[in-house]
C-alpha cells in the first residue's frame, strides 16, 4: 500500500503506523459540564464504517508528521491524504 | 582531574573505515549536530533569523542546505538539523539558541546520532538493498529518511551516484554498521 504523503509523496506504508479514528483530533472541551459523559463517548465509542473512513497516521520513519488519511475500509484505495495540524487548525484547534 | 578518553559511536577510539571493491565506508564522527524547530507562527521569522545570523537559507522538504560553515537538512515540518565540523563549532547547539531566540527551539544531538559515509560505483546497488527510497532517481541535495536495519534513519545525497551519507541513532551504531557492512559483502 502506498500513502501519498502530502510533503513528500508517494511512500511505503510500512514506514506508518496507524492510531485510528481521525475523530480523535475533536477532544472534548474537559470544562464542559457534559465532560464525562463526552470523554466516555470519545474513549470508547467508535464508528465502524463500510466505505469511507478517516485516520490518522504517523509517519515514524520519515519527517515523523501526523497525517488523516481518508480511506475506503472495503476497496483500500486511498482517497485522500492531508497534514493532521492543518485539519486541527481548520477546526478551530490552536496546536 | 579526571583522564577521559572520546570514543566514536563505534567504540572505537579512531572512526572505522571499511573498503570494498567499489565502496567505501567511513565512520564520520567530526560533526556537530543541532535541531530548530520553528515556533507555531514564527516560522518565517525563524528562517529569516538563521539565514542573517548563521548565513543558512534553511531547506524546502526532503533537501539539504549549506550556507558557510553550517549544513542544514529539512526533518519535518518546520524541523531541521544543523551540522558544521564538530573541532570548530563544538558549542553549536549554543550558537543557533543565540541566534534565533525566541522564535525557535534548539535542541543539542551530537551525541544522539552517528554518522557513516557511504562512496564509491557501487553504492546505489548497496542502497537498493538497504533502504526503499528510490535514491537512482535523486540528485545532489536530497534528504531523506528511511528505516534501514529498522532504525530511522537520514540518508543525505551528497553526489548523485556517488557519495552517501547515512545518520542513524548513535545507540544502534552497531547495527546500522552491521547493515551497511553485510549489504556490502552480499552485493560485492
């Protein structure tokens, strides 16, 4: 499998790993006053989906960025593969 | 007063060099090394600073730079290595800090990284088996990193076809050399 990383360009796989869902970018506000019920939601709850799925990836063995890679869990093709800071920081995240 | 003796990430107390037919690898343990990492919004401040101060034009991805006594490799986003003769610029670490302040963080790696310079015809057929970066379609100036031997790795273009440098984690030096070294025999 290969991850067009958005720097970089085409690369192998195998220098990724994967952490999941890219939903974990939206971490709840922990001064909510629903945080506990909304940190359970984000721990533990996870959409399964058949088609069309976002995640993050880590580039270890190369610039070691952190990237969402927009993937069809039934085909595998790669779909789309953007920077996970400037998706953070299109979603109002400063860091 | 203590008698301490430096020893070279091989642990030896002059660098290793090992000929092939074709190839030649040497230790190279005469660099120093420092990181920047460009503060969230201060970015073209930082490059602006190490380029009036130190006389380096910081590099665009996956390229190296040199500007002077200094050399600079891009790492990641906003994240580079400086390397300049170690004899020279031991305090290297100190003098990038003084230059670009508050708008960067500089952290000291010379002793988190060794070095092996890889020459010689042979060395894209020993690369090919080593690494999976297409190092054949590159040129002079390209940086990348790769897993080799599974250790990160920076893998440096000096000469297109011809002249290599490899920076791996000093702990794993031996293994890296190893890698280097059983590639070679396999492919010569």
């Amino acid at each position: 499998m290969i991850i067009n990383h958005p720097i970089l360009g085409p690369r192998d796989a195998q220098e990724f790993t994967y952490l999941g869902d890219a939903a974990l970018i939206d971490r709840p506000d922990w001064q909510a006053d629903n945080a506990a019920e909304a940190f359970h939601d984000y721990l533990y709850l996870r959409d399964n989906p058949a088609g069309e799925h976002r995640e993050l990836w880590f580039h270890e063995q190369g610039d070691r960025s952190w990237l969402v890679v927009t993937r069809n869990t039934v085909t595998h093709d790669i779909l789309n593969v953007e920077l996970a800071r400037d998706v953070a920081r299109a979603r109002g995240r400063r860091k | 007063m203590h008698s301490l003796k430096a020893i070279t990430p091989l642990g030896g107390t002059c660098p290793q060099i090992d000929h092939f037919d074709g190839l030649l690898i040497s230790e190279n343990s005469d660099r120093a090394l420092a990181s920047i990492a460009a503060r969230q919004g201060r970015e073209a401040e930082c490059s602006a600073a190490v380029q009036s101060i130190l006389g380096l034009k910081l590099p665009q991805p996956a390229k190296w730079s040199i500007g002077g006594a200094y050399m600079a490799w891009w790492m990641g986003p906003d994240l580079w290595m400086v390397d300049a003769d170690h004899t020279d610029h031991e305090l290297l670490a100190v003098n990038v800090k003084r230059a670009v302040g508050s708008v960067g963080s500089v952290a000291e790696q010379t002793d988190g990284w060794c070095r092996f310079d890889v020459s010689g015809a042979r060395v894209l057929d020993v690369f090919e088996r080593l690494c999976n970066l297409n190092l054949r379609a590159g040129e002079a100036g390209d940086a990348h990193r790769a897993s080799i031997e599974h250790l990160g790795c920076f893998v440096l273009c000096l000469e297109a076809g011809a002249k290599y440098a490899v920076i791996g984690p000093r702990s794993s030096a031996g293994a890296l050399h190893h890698a280097l070294l059983t590639t070679a025999q396999s492919v010569i």
